[in-house]
C-alpha cells in the first residue's frame, strides 16, 4: 500500500485574513499591503465565503482615475468600468468564489490554480465556511521533505510492499529529491511499476530507475 497523499489541509495556512462585503476600497487596499497578499476572501455571517476581492478588481479605480471612459469603452469593459465606481467588497469581488476542499490533493489544488490562472485559493468545508487558505508556494512544500525522509518513504510504501521477497537486496537513495534504486528483484515485471509509485511519493523531484531481474537461463 502506497502512503497517503498530502492534502490541501496538510499545506494550507489556517491564518487567513478576509474581509466581509461592507469593507471599503481603502481597507481592502491596506490589507492587502499590510499583509502581503494580492487578494482576500470575502465572508459573511459566520464565516461563509462569498467572493474573492484581488489586485486585479481594484485596478481600474486607479486606471479610470485621470479620465473618464467613454460610452464604448463602457459598453465593452462593463464589468472593468463597474468597478471603478465601486467603493464596497461586495461590488469588487469576483463571485461566486473560487474555493477547494481541505481533503483535495494537492496535484488537484495545482491544476485548479493553473486552469483558472490565480495564486491562492480559500479552503472551505462542506458548508462554504472559510478553514484555510492556500497558494502556490505552499503547494511547493512538500519539496522541503529531507533526503532520508523520502527514502524511508519509498522503501517502506514502495519497495517492500512491491518485493516482500527481495527488497533486501534493494537500496534507495536520494539526493536533492532525486530517488535511486538500485538492486535485483525477482519479479521484473513490477519494475516499471516501482518506478511509477515512487515517482509519486510527495516530495520526490526525480526517480532513477536502475533495478533488475535475475536472467533467465
């Protein structure tokens, strides 16, 4: 049996700052720089998540600040030009928002973040209330795990449970995330397999397969 995949609640942070609908331009602004983060969640109640308010809604206050847009430009930037009017969370964020579970995995958390183009994502549970929060470089975590870690890990989840016969004529290295078995195992057909399984331990940046089977006369 394999290990258990990371989550998202394993690498979120559980300190979130959020701000609810009736916070203004200027507060979100400060929060933000205060902070260092490039958007919030949006609560209400008891901690519901109903949008996300980022840089990018802020913008185009500050775009339209020397000029007025004109009927056409209005018309084809709606929503851009709506905002720059807008002094209130509740006008400025993006909703419905953009949320994952804590149980989601984190290649999950990443494909979402690539395929909707943002760097942070709140984690709710199963009732919309905010738990969390979590972003690229969290996400990016799981490389920090130490050599010998990754190594106990591939040999206990990967090695012994593919070759209980021979594992002990197995050895896995790694250096810098970079795994390396070595040795000869009596079924060579499960070699691709060990490769693919330790490959998919959390935390692993390559795998260099050098196992082998013993010739058949």
């Amino acid at each position: 049996m394999t290990s258990t995949p990371y989550t998202v609640s394993d690498v979120m942070s559980a300190k979130v700052i959020a701000v609810t609908p009736t916070t203004g331009f200027k507060d979100i602004a400060a929060a933000m720089r205060r902070w260092k983060v490039t958007a919030l969640p949006v609560v209400e109640g008891e901690g519901r998540v109903v949008g996300v308010v980022s840089e990018a809604d802020l913008l185009p206050k500050e775009e339209f600040h020397e000029h007025r847009p004109g009927l056409i430009e209005q018309m084809r930037r709606l929503d851009e030009t709506a905002k720059a009017g807008s002094t209130r969370a509740e006008d400025l964020m993006s909703a419905p928002a953009l949320t994952i579970r804590p149980d989601a995995t984190l290649p999950q958390a990443a494909r979402l973040m690539a395929e909707r183009h943002v760097k942070r994502l709140p984690v709710v549970d199963g009732n919309g209330t905010l738990r969390g929060i979590v972003s690229r470089s969290d996400l990016l975590k799981v490389f920090l795990r130490s050599d010998e870690e990754l190594a106990a890990d591939i040999r206990r989840h990967v090695v012994e449970h593919l070759f209980p016969l021979s594992h002990a004529s197995v050895r896995v290295a790694v250096s810098h995330g970079v795994a390396t078995l070595t040795g000869t195992v009596q079924d060579g057909g499960l070699i691709p397999l060990a490769e693919r399984l330790a490959r998919a331990v959390e935390g692993v940046v390559d795998v260099r397969c050098r196992l082998e089977a013993p010739a058949v006369a």
